[in-house]
C-alpha cells in the first residue's frame, strides 16, 4: 500500500511539473532582437510630412511585436551625438557608427536609410488618370549575427489609379513606393 501512495505521489507530482512548464508564462520566453533605427535621411527635394510618417509607421510596423525590440531614440539620440553624427548633412552614418550603436545598445540590427529620389508623374487617358512615383531607397545594415555592416538599394514603385473625373493624389504614389521599397529592404534585412 505504501508503495502505491508513492508512486501516485511521484506522478501527481510529476504531472503538476510537466502542466506548469506547458502553462502560458512557463515556457521559456522567445527572445526579441533589438533593433536600433538610425534617423533617416531625405536627399531629396520632396519635403512633404507624410513621407516621414509614411516612413516612422512602416518601420513601427515592421520592427514591434514578439519578434523585435526597437531601441528608444531617447538612447540612441544621446550615442549620436556623442559619435559626432549630424542627419543634417545628408550623409548615411558610416560602418564604424553602425557598430558602436549595436555594441553600446546590445542591438542586432542597427539600420541606416536614404531616400535618394522621387520620380514621379501623372498619366491621362481617355477613361483614366494615375499619379505614379517611383521610389530609391539606399540602406546600411548592420548584423551582429554577420558582425558586418551591409550595403543595398531598393527601389518601390507606387501608382494611384482613377477612373472616373478626377485628379489622383501624387502623395498616395508616393506613400505606395515608399511602403513598397520598404518591404523589399525588409525582406533582405531579414536574411542578414
């Protein structure tokens, strides 16, 4: 009889441990990669708001959730400065940066953008009209899986159709190309 207590006692046991490892909260947690967002830079004549949000929000969008981490500017502002990297002169932070930030923050990807130009156009036809832009995008990468820094374009074309009297919007184009070009560098960052 002894004997049977203990063996029910080792699996009552047994069992709580193997349902508290499986419950929600006890397995163990996926790690995030964090990934550190360098100020873009707009090289070209195209000053609109939008791009910038258009640009912020498909990043936000990308970088949140289980998988990433993006590091707060209120950190990563204060390493900028100190490296002497100034967005106003229009010139992506050099390789060297890119590794400081990822090795002062702990980050896994450290990423550098360039819009480099907005071509854009309008084109009627007798039952339609489209706005049409097409979108350059240069990158820097740093991967710390690789430790090194990758370089690589993209390019997003955007198109805003209509068919009845009207005039589409050139921003609606634009916001296209940029969404497009993003998620092609997304895509490659992602094989880093």
């Amino acid at each position: 009889m002894k004997k049977a207590v203990s063996v029910l006692v080792f699996l009552s046991c047994l069992f709580i441990m193997t349902a508290a490892l499986a419950a929600p909260g006890g397995e163990a947690k996926v790690s995030q990669k964090k990934v550190v967002i360098v100020p873009f830079i707009n090289s070209t004549e195209e000053t609109k708001e939008y791009i910038g949000q258009t640009i912020n929000e498909k990043f936000k969008e990308q970088f949140s959730g289980d998988k990433y981490e993006i590091t707060s500017d209120a950190i990563v502002q204060p390493i900028l400065v100190v490296n002497g990297y100034d967005a106003t002169n229009n010139e992506l932070a050099d390789n060297t940066l890119l590794m400081n930030l990822a090795k002062e923050t702990d980050a896994d990807y450290v990423i550098a953008m360039e819009i480099l130009h907005f071509i854009n156009s309008r084109h009627a036809s007798f039952f339609s009209t489209s706005a049409k832009s097409e979108v350059k995008l240069r990158y820097k990468v740093y991967s710390k899986a690789n430790d090194k820094v990758t370089t690589f374009q993209v390019v997003g074309k955007g198109n805003n159709k209509v068919t009845s009297i009207g005039v589409p919007g050139i921003g609606t184009a634009m916001k296209r190309g940029i969404d497009e070009a993003m998620d092609e560098a997304f895509v490659k960052i992602e094989k880093l």
